[in-house]
C-alpha cells in the first residue's frame, strides 16, 4: 500500500492570516490532498452547508451536497482533473443548511512543488445563484422573442446602428432560401432585383445615417426565382441616451394589394375612357338633333 503523502503545513502566523484571509471572502474555501480528499474548509462552507469541519472532510462528502441532477456529472469533471492535473471549473447546485439549492461556479487549481508533482488543491465555490437565473430567464425571453418573431406575417430582421443586418426570423429563410452565412451584413443585396437594388442601397445608407423610422417598397427574390413586392419598415431602437443601438425591420408582402392598385387604376382607366367616350357619343347625338330641330324649323 503506498504511504500518502504529508500534508503540508504553513508557518504559525502565515497559517493565521491565511485562514482569515480564507473567511473573509465571500466565496466557500477548500483544499484537498493530491488524492481529493478534502482536508480544509473555510467558515463559509461552515455557514452556507450548516456541515461542521468535522463533517465536511473526506474524499466524497461534498458531492453529497450537490443537487441529485450535478453529482455524476462533479464526479466526472473533478476524477478527470485529479487524473489529469486540468484545471478544475463546473457549474452545479449546492445545498444550503436551509435545503434549498442555490448555483455555485466551482474552481480549483492545483499546487506542485519543484519536481511538478501537485501537492494540493485550491478551490473556491463561487456564488452564481442571481446571474444564472438571470441569465436563464433572459434565454426564456430569447426563445419566446425567436418563436413570436418566427411566427409573425413578416419577414423580420435586427441590425446594428450602421445597418449592418446580423439576425433575420425564419420566415426570411423560408421565403428566401437562404441563410445567415449568406445574408449576414449586406448579403441582402443578392435577394434585390437588379432594377431597383441600385436605388435601394443608396436610400437605405442615408436611412441608417440619419437613425430616424423609415420605410419602402421593392420587390424581393423568393426560392422559387420568382419576385414579390414588399413593403419595408424599419425603427431604430435607442438607450436611455438616446443614441442607436439596433435597427427592427420588417417585410410584408404587398404583392397582391399592388396587383390589387394596379387593377382598380385599370379598371378606373377603362370607366373614365367609357365615359369619355360616351359623352362624345352622346354630344354627337345632341348635335343631329339640334341640325334635326333647325331643318324643320326652316
């Protein structure tokens, strides 16, 4: 069997300040031996666990206090960096001596003497509890932004304040058969018909220059070749300063309210034509008549 090795040992008065610098911060302390057997905690992990040092020593006691969900997945990451000397940092849950769970960033590093080989462990388990949740929640409201902004009418896209476009919904995809790769920044432009891109870019590039809402009329490029009309819109969205920090558009299809326009105008050309026409025909009429009227007259 082979013969662990000491612990090490710190002078007296280095080890005095050292256990007060190790309550004093707000993070849990801990130091193992090369094995992972757990031979320090600070007052902190005393506090928070409820577990006196007593309690809280041994090579597995500390996965005991970790969510059921976060226990293999700890025992994996911690064995790998006992094995491999890897830095050591995970995520998990931790049980509070009041039984509810709250996040933890766990992190250690090990300590090697002159010969490389690592003599012990330092690790601290920082409390994440309020940013993860936070940030869980704010990954909620992207995933409901996404799913609205996918099932909306519009094709809809976000761009930076010099119109740089980095985000489009899925309905731009659908329409256009394309993808971000090809239509991140200005990659817009391939889906413009050549007639009207031209004009399109120059009045776009003022649009973003001025950061005030706009709006216009182009046709775009489906999959299919085919091209449709869309009326655009876009708003700036500002900080509390003021100044632009992204551009919403969005594209509704108009194609068949133009066809719509073009059609009543048509159909207005042709009454107002038949009318026209009619009131010759008619003035005609009254002519022969007043000639009539004269004849019989004489």
């Amino acid at each position: 069997m082979a013969t662990p090795l000491p612990v090490p040992t710190l002078p007296t008065s280095i080890e005095s300040e050292f256990h007060f610098l190790a309550d004093f911060i707000p993070q849990l302390v801990w130091i193992t031996d090369p094995t992972g057997n757990h031979i320090y905690f600070n007052q902190r992990w005393i506090d928070y666990t409820g577990y006196t040092l007593a309690d809280s020593v041994g090579p597995d006691m500390w996965n005991n206090l970790l969510h059921p969900d976060d226990r293999a997945r700890a025992r994996q990451v911690w064995g790998h960096s006992l094995a491999t000397g890897d830095n050591y940092e995970i995520e998990y849950r931790f049980k509070s001596r009041e039984g509810d769970y709250r996040w933890f960033l766990g992190q250690a590093l090990p300590r090697r003497n002159e010969a490389g080989t690592i003599v012990t462990w330092f690790g601290t388990c920082t409390d994440i509890h309020d940013q993860k949740l936070a940030a869980e929640a704010l990954i909620e409201r992207e995933s409901e932004f996404t799913t609205l902004a996918d099932n909306v009418a519009q094709l809809s896209w976000m761009a930076r304040p010099d119109g740089h476009i980095y985000w489009y919904n899925k309905r731009w995809y659908d329409y256009t058969g394309t993808d971000l790769a090809a239509m991140e920044g200005w990659g817009w432009e391939k889906v413009h018909h050549p007639s009207f891109a031209k004009s399109v870019v120059e009045f776009v590039s003022q649009a973003w220059a001025k950061g005030e809402p706009w709006e216009l009329t182009f046709p775009l490029r489906g999959q299919d070749g085919e091209y449709r009309w869309f009326l655009t819109r876009a708003v700036p969205i500002r900080d509390e300063q003021g100044h632009t920090v992204r551009w919403l558009g969005t594209n509704t299809d108009v194609t068949e309210m133009r066809q719509l326009q073009e059609q009543l105008q048509n159909s207005y050309a042709d009454l107002e034509a038949k009318v026209t026409f009619r009131n010759l025909e008619l003035e005609h009429e009254v002519q022969n008549l007043r000639k009539q009227l004269e004849t019989r007259t004489a």
